[in-house]
C-alpha cells in the first residue's frame, strides 16, 4: 500500500484479522447448525500466523500436503476442527 503509514498499515492488518475471524465464526456455526461435525482447511505451512489463528478455533495439524501450493511453491498444513475434539 504505497504511501500508507505503519500505523495505517497495522490498523489495515487489524481489521482483516478481525474479518476472517468474524467468518470463520459465522462459517463454523452456520455449519454446526446443519449439524456438520467436521471442518477442513489447508494453509501455507510458512503462514504461523494464520496457523495460530485457526488453532484458537480448534482446528488442529493433521498432516502436510506436499507442493500444494504455487508461486512460491510450498506444501500446505491440512488443518481439521471435529466436533468430538473441541
């Protein structure tokens, strides 16, 4: 974002931090609703933060896909939020 302070840059990461959040809630509950008892996502394996993220959420690592990812290529966590384990 050229021109965009480090204040700026950090409340910007602030609220799209609090966006994903706010749909991955929405997302989990609609889902929990229709009685869906598992949820799976993948994520770079170099993204801690959204790694962390998802954790907060009870998703857990259960394995890595290797070359899943393009340009850079990079394997992918596979990441599962179950019922039973939350």
């Amino acid at each position: 974002m050229p021109g965009q302070s480090a204040s700026g840059r950090r409340r910007s990461k602030a609220y799209a931090r609090l966006f994903v959040q706010a749909l991955l809630q929405a997302l989990i509950a609609h889902g929990e609703a229709r009685r869906i008892a598992a949820f799976t996502l993948e994520v770079r394996v170099s993204n801690a933060a959204a790694i962390h993220m998802y954790e907060k959420f009870g998703f857990l690592s259960e394995g890595i896909r290797p070359g899943f990812y393009e340009r850079p290529r990079e394997d992918a966590v596979i990441m599962w939020r179950r019922q039973d384990k939350i």
